[in-house]
C-alpha cells in the first residue's frame, strides 16, 4: 500500500459567524477572506527539499 500525505494550511480566520448566526466576515479586525490550501503528495520527503 503506497502511503498518501496531505498538508493543509488556512489563511485568514475560520470565524465565519458569531451568535446569532451574525457573519463575522469583514467585521470587527477579520479579514475579508478566507483561503484555504492542499496539497497531496506520496514522497513528502521531496516535497520538504523542494519547498
């Protein structure tokens, strides 16, 4: 069985809403986005000396 690595990263506040299902979004110092990453690899070796 070949093993699979994943690498995920956020960017931004994973806030979306407050109480009262209020967004959060651009409100009070968060951020406008939100982004997220990943990446799949099955030699994260390489990937490591690559990144």
């Amino acid at each position: 069985m070949i093993k699979k690595y994943f690498f995920i990263d956020e960017s931004g506040t994973p806030d979306f809403y407050g109480s009262g299902k209020k967004l959060l979004l651009g409100r009070d110092g968060k951020p406008d986005v939100f982004g997220m990453g990943m990446v799949r690899t099955y030699n994260r070796k390489r990937l490591r000396r690559k990144v």
